[in-house]
C-alpha cells in the first residue's frame, strides 16, 4: 500500500515529544494569548469547578483558569512532554496554586482524572487529529459539561495563499496537517452540541474557536 501523502498522515506522538523536549526550554506562546484569552473566556468556569487541561505545555492557560476556579476548584493538566510539565510544575509552584495536578501522558492514553466540569484543549491539532485522545478526554467530562478547543486553521479557498503562512507559523508544533481545514470535526462527531467560531486575528492569521457540550 503507498504511503499516505503528509497532509493526510495522524498525529505522531514520538515526534511530537522529540519536538516539544526540544522546544521547552524556549517556548514561548505568548503570539497566541488573544486567541487563549477568547478561549478561556468561552469556557466559562465557575468557582469551586474542576478543569483538565489536556495538552497543558507550559502551563500558559493556568493563571485564567485559576482565576475562575479559586482555591476551592481543581486544575488538572495533562502532557505527554516530561520538560514542558517542569516549566508548569514551576509555574504553580510560584504562583502558589495547591490545587494543580500535572499528569505526565498522552492524551489517548491519560489515566482517570475525572470526573470534570470543565476541559480545555487548546492549540494541540495533534490531540485534536486523535478519535482516542477525544475519546479520552470527553470521558473524564461530566454529562452536560464543556470542552473548549482552539487553534489554528487553514485559511478558506479564496484567501488560500495565506495559508502558506498559517503552515509556516503552525508546522513546528504539530506533527499533522490533516484535518486542518475543519480540526474541529472529530469533535463534532461526539458533542451533544458543537459551536464553532472562526476567526482571523494578527497577519492574517486564522484559526477557531469550538465550544462543545458533552452528551
């Protein structure tokens, strides 16, 4: 059988812990807070409430979910990069949050968390490209809960040149471009409801929103 062409191959999880091992020590996501902030924001935590954090990084959506959740919540992030969780563990550990648990895994194979209010999966197309990392995480997801997801997109058919830029920003945090026109619709198959916004934002640079109720 011939190789699958690049733009239709799955995640792959040893490159993208190569990648992120490699990247950890320098990343920095902050190009993509408005995109984080809308996010968030659609999320809508409430005080007292758990939330997972699948593919958590860095911990750069920590202090907004905090800030919803208080000290009563809970903030579980999940992520397969043993050096990317150690600038998380460092962020809570200075900001004093004693109510974040750091999962060191991938998202297809995460052990139980829940059960949780909240989930946020934000700027992972890989976890997004994955039916077992979503099913995964919906399971921990309480019936009638949330899952917000967010990243980037290709750019529609008659802006596509633009989306040589979005590839140039994008490819070196995903191991995957399939499914980029529409990261969102694995998800859709699987959400009681699905709300998608798209958006364009910064140097023509496009991207989503989609807000998922769980069934």
């Amino acid at each position: 059988m011939a190789e699958r062409r690049w733009w239709r191959r799955g995640p792959d999880a040893r490159l993208a812990r190569e990648r992120y091992g490699r990247l950890a020590a320098t990343f920095d996501p902050s190009a993509v807070e408005p995109l984080r902030r809308r996010a968030i924001a659609r999320l809508g935590v409430g005080p007292g409430q758990t939330v997972l954090d699948a593919g958590c990084g860095i911990g750069a959506s920590f202090a907004r979910i905090e800030a919803g959740i208080g000290s009563t919540g809970r903030l579980i992030g999940v992520d397969q990069s043993p050096e990317m969780l150690a600038r998380a563990q460092a962020r809570a550990k200075e900001a004093g949050w004693e109510n974040v648990t750091l999962v060191e895994s991938s998202a297809d194979a995460m052990p139980a968390v829940g059960p949780v209010d909240r989930a946020l999966i934000f700027y992972v197309h890989d976890v997004m490209r994955s039916p077992a990392a979503l099913d995964r995480i919906l399971a921990q997801v309480r019936p009638g809960g949330r899952v917000v997801a967010a990243g980037p997109r290709w750019a529609p058919w008659w802006a596509f040149p633009l989306s040589l830029w979005v590839w140039h920003i994008a490819r070196p945090y995903h191991t995957t471009f399939e499914g980029f026109q529409r990261p969102w619709s694995h998800l859709a198959a699987r959400a009681a409801r699905l709300d998608v916004e798209r958006i364009v934002f910064g140097r023509a640079y496009f991207s989503y929103i989609a807000v998922a109720t769980v069934r």
